[in-house]
C-alpha cells in the first residue's frame, strides 16, 4: 500500500493507515453479493493515495470493488474521540462514503453528549429493519415455551394415570410387587420430567421478556438456551420409556393391568416426545437474527457494525428475504490501542 501527501508519511503510519483501509474493506466486501468474494484476495493490495492537498482517495481498484456493491450498505462506528477524532479514521471513512452512493457512514462520538441517543438510536434503525425476522425468532422461542407446558400439563397426566394402574395391580406375587414398584417409579418420573418442562417454560418465558442493551429486542437467545436442553433431556428419556413399557406388555406372564394398560401408555410417551422433538426441530429451522447477534457483540465491547441490503436467495424463510443482514467487529480489532495510542503522539 502506498500513499502520498504534501509531507512524506512514516512507514509506521502507513502500516497503521494500511491496516485500517484492509479491514474496514474487508467487512464491506464480505457482506456484498457473493460474487464480490472473488476480489477479497486482492485487497492486500488495497490502496489509499492522496491528492495534492493532503486528502486521501480510494485507489482506482479499490473503487472498482466498492462500484459493485448493490444496495446501500452502511458503516456505524460508536467510539469514544481517539477513534472518531483520529483523522486517519476520518479519512479513509469519508473516502468509501465519497467513492460509492452504496456506502453509508454513521460516525458517533460515544462520549459526546449526545452520543449515546444517538447510538441507540442508529441500533433501533437497525433492529425496525429486522422486525419481522426478530419476531420470527422470538415466536420460535414462545413455541418451545408453549410446546414445553404443554408436554408438563400430558406428563402429570400420565402419571396419575400409572398411580391408577399401580393401584389396580391385584397379583400379591413377586411379580406383582414388582410391577407396582415399576409402575409407581414411573409415575414418579413422569411428575419430575413435567417439573422439569415446567420450570424450563418459566425460565424461557422470564428471559424472552427481557430486553438486550435496553433496547425492543426480546433475548429471545436467552430464552431457547433455557429450555432447549431440557425438552431435549426428556424427549430422549421419554423414547426409552415408550419402549420400555411396549417391551413389559408384550411380556410373557406379567400380570395384570400391565398388559392392559402399558400400551397404551407407551403410545402417550411416544406421541409427547414426538411433539416435544418437533418443536425442537421447528425452532432450529429459526435462524438467528443478525441484529441479535450483533448485539450480544456490543454487549461485550464497542463495536464496528456494517448494515448490508437482504440476501439475494429465493429459498430462504420469508422474514430473511426481506431483512438486512447486519454484522459487527470489535472496534480493537480494526483499531488497535497501540496504533491509536501513536496516531496520538503523532498528532
């Protein structure tokens, strides 16, 4: 990379400045058309130059890159004044703003006054933009909650339903003592998984009602985290009591009401893991928001985020063809403290 102004720069400052342009770029071109792919290897070779005067311009195959890009495309850095004041930062941010109508800077000033308003602000136009696919995810999570309560509100019932069977066990022999211990321990159990399934929907419920960065996004992540391993825990132990209880009544000698009745509760378990698993598989067709996800970056630390048109692809769900996609890089990995810290000194 090379640049000029009417002072001849330091290497160091080049490098710094080099690495910048590269990065900044590759996140634009990342999130262009797929058939922009092919020019991230060229962008080692990324060039600034500069006008006589002192103002940098993108070189020509650079612009190239970024005439191609199809929709708007937009770059909201939220970063305290040695990010937003640095103008090397300025620069070259100006220059893909200058050199394509598809590139839209938001520079904010997190310190200003208004910087944090404005931050917000800039994430709710993001978030307004991706409604339909955030409500999506947030639904699939409600689901999960609904399927949840629904498989706790059968499971009670099916083991009042094997404390009834256990009652009717007549045999006095071994082999019904046996049988009303296996019955009751199962009963037992389907009160626990239904507990489980229970408190899962509450803890789902509770977290899908909170806020990310107090914003209107729903952690509906959160939500599905706190229940998806339990409605996967019990459908999985549900499949091996279905057959297990198939396999007892089918048995030669057990007495009754074990052939009578264990049919027809292992076709019950069967058919609650059943709706238990397709919930589960509906809510993993569910992707999640990008805005979401850029969120729980900034949750972490500031963030670089590049807003790109929706996704060019026939087959994907409704919400997402209509839904821009959003991404975030950490500000300290674009801008490194130390390169910062010289730009500092520098100036």
């Amino acid at each position: 990379m090379t640049a000029q102004r009417n002072h001849t720069p330091g290497v160091p400052r080049l490098r710094r400045l080099a690495g910048r342009v590269t990065a900044l770029l590759t996140l634009v071109v990342l999130l262009a058309n797929a058939a922009l792919v092919v020019h991230i290897a060229s962008l080692a070779r990324v060039r600034l130059d500069a006008t006589a005067a002192g103002e940098h311009r993108l070189a020509p195959r650079t612009r190239a890159i970024l005439d191609q890009l199809k929709g708007e495309h937009e770059i909201i850095i939220a970063a305290g004044p040695l990010i937003v004041r640095d103008s090397d930062v300025r620069d070259v941010l100006d220059a893909f703003a200058a050199a394509s109508r598809n590139v839209r800077v938001t520079l904010i000033d997190a310190s200003a006054s208004d910087g944090p308003a404005q931050r917000a602000a800039a994430l709710a136009r993001v978030i307004e933009r991706s409604r339909a696919e955030i409500d999506a995810y947030a639904a699939s999570a409600e689901s999960l909650a609904s399927a949840a309560s629904d498989a706790a509100e059968r499971l009670a019932n099916l083991a009042r339903a094997l404390d009834a069977s256990a009652s009717n066990v007549a045999d006095v022999t071994r082999a019904g003592d046996q049988l009303r211990q296996y019955l009751a321990e199962r009963a037992a159990g389907c009160r626990n998984d239904a507990r489980v399934l229970g408190e899962a929907a509450s803890r789902a419920r509770a977290a899908a009602s909170t806020r990310v960065l107090d914003l209107d996004l729903p952690a509906a992540d959160a939500a599905l985290d706190a229940i998806r391993p339990a409605l996967e825990a019990v459908a999985s132990g549900l499949s091996r009591f279905a057959d297990e209880a198939s396999q007892i009544a089918a048995a030669a000698g057990v007495p009754e009401p074990a052939p009578r009745d264990l049919p027809g509760v292992s076709r019950e378990a069967s058919s609650i893991r059943d709706a238990l698993a397709a919930a589960l598989d509906r809510a993993s067709r569910v992707p999640t928001p990008d805005a979401l996800r850029v969120a729980r970056v900034l949750e972490r630390s500031p963030a670089a985020l590049i807003v790109a048109p929706p996704r060019e692809d026939s087959t994907a769900p409704n919400s997402a063809a209509h839904t821009p996609r959003v991404t975030a890089v950490p500000l300290v990995r674009l801008f490194p403290p130390t390169d910062l810290s010289a730009g500092a000194v520098r100036a």
